[in-house]
C-alpha cells in the first residue's frame, strides 16, 4: 500500500515515489485489448503474421510478385519492395492497439492498391513464376479474386470497436 494511499488490487506500491504499478504476474489492460473476444484476438495474430510473412515473401521470392504486376506500372522491383515492406510494417502495427485501427486501413488500401495486380494475373492468364501472358492457371486464376474482398472485411473488422457482451 502507498503512503496515503490504497493499491488498487493488482497494483502495487513502489516507494519512495508513491506510483502504483502492476504488480508480478499482472498484465497492464491496455486501450481496446481487454475488450477483444478470443476469436477475434486469434484471428488478428494470424491476419499479423499472414501479411509480416508475406511481406517477407515479397523480399525473398521477388520475381513472382514482379511477374503479376500489371506492365504499365513503373519501376515493379521497387513497388514490390515497398509493398513488402509495408505488409510487413502493418502486420507489426496490427499487433499494437494504438496502431491497430490505422494499420487495418492501411491494409485495407493496400489490398485495394494491390488488386489490379490479380485482375491482371486473371484476365490475362499470367503465369507468376514466368510472366508468361497465357500461360497460367486459367479459371484458377479468377478465384482468388473474391478472396480480395474477405481479406479487406477481415481488415475492416479491426477499425471497428468491439461490441459489448450481452448483458451490458
């Protein structure tokens, strides 16, 4: 207990300052975090390491992400490294709640920035290892295109705030 004052539970008292502080074995709630439901807290840290390990992927695997860009857009070595970096970036920022709203956004722009990529991949059948127009997947292709639109709800679900439990 501080001098004059009562620890709330959970806190202790570090003299000679006076400032309760948690004590061992308690986690600081922080802004938003306490609030998240257990799904939704899962399903962030997989949505963070998906877009950290792509980015990375964007680093280590250029050529396949280079292949799918549209031919009309410039320097695509240097877009594809900036969009690595990015992901990689915003799935850090995913993790921490003051950031996490803007870092859902950012995703969310990016992932719109990035699909005329995938259009392009589809309506022209490329081939991402190779560039090849006409050699790719086929209809393969224009799967992946709806999954643009689940990836962006699943971004814009961290803008939101967290619903209160039933009962509140």
């Amino acid at each position: 207990m501080c001098v004059g004052t009562r620890s709330p539970p959970g806190l202790a008292c570090h003299a000679p300052w006076g400032h309760a502080t948690p004590a061992v074995g308690h986690a600081t709630p922080t802004a938003g975090e306490d609030s998240m439901s257990r799904t939704k807290t899962v399903l962030l840290w997989v949505m963070s390491a998906a877009y950290v390990l792509a980015g990375f992927n964007h680093l280590m695997n250029p050529d396949f992400y280079v292949n799918i860009m549209p031919p009309r857009l410039p320097e695509p070595e240097l877009l594809n490294v900036v969009s690595g970096l990015v992901e990689i970036v915003l799935g850090v920022f995913l993790l921490e709640p003051r950031t996490r709203v803007y870092a859902a956004w950012g995703i969310i722009a990016l992932l719109i920035a990035v699909f005329p990529a995938n259009l392009h991949v589809a309506m022209n059948n490329v081939d991402p290892s190779t560039g090849e127009v006409g050699a790719g997947a086929g209809a393969v292709n224009y799967v992946r295109l709806p999954f643009q639109a689940l990836f962006i709800v699943w971004a814009w679900w961290y803008t939101r705030p967290e619903a209160a439990p039933a009962g509140d």
